[in-house]
C-alpha cells in the first residue's frame, strides 16, 4: 500500500495540469486538416485526443480511413512545426498554479515535470510561462526513450532528488499520469481541472482527486503534519 504521509518531492505533468494548452493545440490540429479538405473537431474534442505525444494527437484527429503511415506522418511534421512557432499564443497556467508554485518554493519541495509532449516543445512552454520556477527535470517525448506511462523518468526523478518513490507526490490530469504514478510507486493524485474525468482518474489508480491547485497545498500541507 501506497504510504501518503510526509510527501517531500512533487511531480507535475504538463498539459491539463499546470498549463491549459487546449486552445492553442485544436487550434493548430484543426489547421493542419483543414489544409487537407479535411473534417474539423470542437476544442472539446481534443480532451479525449491529447495526452499520449503530438504524433498520437495528429492520428486520432483524423478520419479512420485516413491514418497511413505517410498521413499521420506528415500531419504530426505539420503539427510540430506550426506548434513550435505559436505555442503559447492562448496557453497559460491555470489560476492557482503560480500561488501553489510559490508556496512549495517556499517550503523547499523539489518539482519536476514529466510530460508526453515533444521535449523540445515541453521545454519551450516551460521557458515561457513557467520560468519563474525551478524545476529539477523537465522531461517530454524524446525519440527512442520511454514515455509514461512507462515509469523510468519518474523513477529517475526520485533518484535525482534523493527522495524515494512513496514520498513523491504525482500529479496530473489522465489515465497516463495515474498509471506511471502507481507504476512508479508515487502517490497518485488527480487533477479535475484539466482534461479528464475524475471516473478515469479513479479507474486508473488516483487515490486522492483534487478540484484546485488550492487544494493541492491543503491536501499536501495536511499529509506532512
């Protein structure tokens, strides 16, 4: 059983849980069909879509019939060229997240992120809006390395802090964070804010679902008394 007292590390993913990149990314994806005469998704659409990399993204947004190799190849290029021009056009860090941000600063709780977003891409959204703070990893999808939920990077970051697996809080917003969170041995929290549902959250391991960053500190606060 997983032990929730005492967290001394914390473990952020990216999307849906410290920024909101859902305008911006339906945005892009929708241009890039759309540039092929092809069918359109709501912004809501796409919170079934993200979370497993850009190249996952440009599959699942288009028609079943038209996900080739050759496709799906050249839409992800797309996708990642025009995204890394524009990609905080409408991101920005939800409310709540500076404040948290600040005070686990101030409590001197090592953060990381780990994220399936391209690395290259996860590091630029992080310079722009989240710079202010110091993260010991930042960590997205790098070609040929395990991606969550396979839980190595995570492992890694546990190392990196000197602070073991259990007294590591996770937080994020999918199935995929839950699932590299309880493969990692961490305390699996859930983000209600961001993209999916608390049923997934819970179904994929989330022991406790939280409705605000303010909730986080509470929670936190509360666990290392």
């Amino acid at each position: 059983m997983l032990e929730s007292k005492n967290f001394k590390a914390i473990l952020f993913d990216l999307d849906g849980t410290l920024v909101d990149t859902l305008e911006d990314l339906s945005e892009i994806m929708n241009t890039v069909l759309r540039r092929r005469g092809l069918p359109t998704h709501p912004k809501e659409a796409y919170k079934q879509m993200v979370g497993w990399g850009l190249r996952s993204l440009a599959e699942k947004s288009l028609p079943e019939g038209r996900r080739d190799e050759e496709t799906v190849s050249e839409c992800e290029k797309e996708l990642v060229s025009l995204y890394f021009k524009t990609p905080v056009v409408k991101t920005k860090p939800y409310p709540g997240i500076p404040e948290l941000l600040n005070k686990l600063t101030g409590k001197k709780i090592p953060m990381g992120i780990l994220t399936n977003k391209t690395h290259h891409l996860a590091e630029e959204v992080v310079n722009r809006l989240l710079s202010r703070w110091e993260f010991v990893l930042i960590r997205g999808s790098i070609p040929g390395k395990p991606k969550k939920p396979d839980p190595s990077v995570a492992i890694e970051f546990c190392e990196k802090v000197g602070i073991p697996p259990e007294k590591t809080f996770f937080l994020g917003d999918s199935n995929i964070d839950m699932k590299t969170a309880v493969a990692a041995g961490m305390f699996p929290a859930g983000a209600l804010w961001g993209f999916r549902t608390a049923e997934e959250l819970k179904e994929s391991g989330a022991k406790v679902l939280l409705s605000s960053p303010e909730e986080v500190i509470s929670y936190f606060d509360k666990q290392r008394r």
